[in-house]
C-alpha cells in the first residue's frame, strides 16, 4: 500500500508540475502499473509503445501519454509491477470513451503480449 501511494504521489506531482494544465482545469490521469511477460520480444515491445504512442491520435479526449520501467518495482499482492502507463484525458468522459473506443480494443491486444494478466490502477481527478 506504502508503494501504491508512492506511485500516486509520483504521478500527481507529474501532473501538476507538467505545465500541460493550468490550475483549476478538470484532467483525468489514468495511470497503471503492470507485470511484464519476461518472454515477451523486442518486437512485441516495440508494436506495445507504437500502439501506446498511437493512443492520442486515435481516442479523442487523450492529450498525452506517459509510459516505461517504474524507477522502483511495486509489489501487489506477489507480483511485481514492474512498468507502468499514464494517460492525460480530458476529463471522466474520455475514459468511458477511451474503454469503448474500437481502438481501445486494438491496444489491448498488443498490451496483452507484454503484461502479465492484471494491473494496478487509479484515477487522479484534477482540482
């Protein structure tokens, strides 16, 4: 739980001190932690933050996304999360539409060859 509210504090301090928005304005952060597959290849990989890079381009309401190694492994439960994505949305909106998005579904597929099942997610609502 300690590590959980590192990465949170982490995330939110990178949101708010990113300059891509101002104070006051309604952000969603979507951020997760996840376990890598260790047999995953380079090109699995490669196609994961192609796909990941696409994900702003392709769901409308993402502005930005965030993603690599965690500087320190977070342990849920026995696993260790070792990676981690964020996503700047709109707002709560973009997230329902992010989850539903065709696209959504694509990336999922790709996500799928480089994590272990289940992830570590929160939300930060801005202020």
């Amino acid at each position: 739980m300690r590590k959980l509210t590192h990465i949170a504090v982490c995330a939110a301090g990178l949101f708010l001190f990113s300059g891509m928005a101002p104070a006051g304005e309604k952000k969603l952060m979507h951020c997760f932690a996840f376990t890598p597959i260790e047999s995953a290849t380079v090109a699995e990989w490669r196609s994961f933050y192609e796909a990941t890079d696409q994900l702003p381009k392709k769901i409308p309401g993402i502005s930005h996304v965030w993603y690599g190694k965690l500087r320190r492994t977070l342990n849920v439960d026995g696993s260790d999360r070792k990676y981690g994505v964020c996503m700047e949305m709109a707002n709560e909106d973009t997230l329902k539409t992010y989850t539903d998005h065709a696209f959504h579904k694509q990336w999922m597929d790709v996500y799928s060859k480089v994590r272990v099942e289940g992830t570590t997610t929160f939300d930060i609502l801005g202020q």
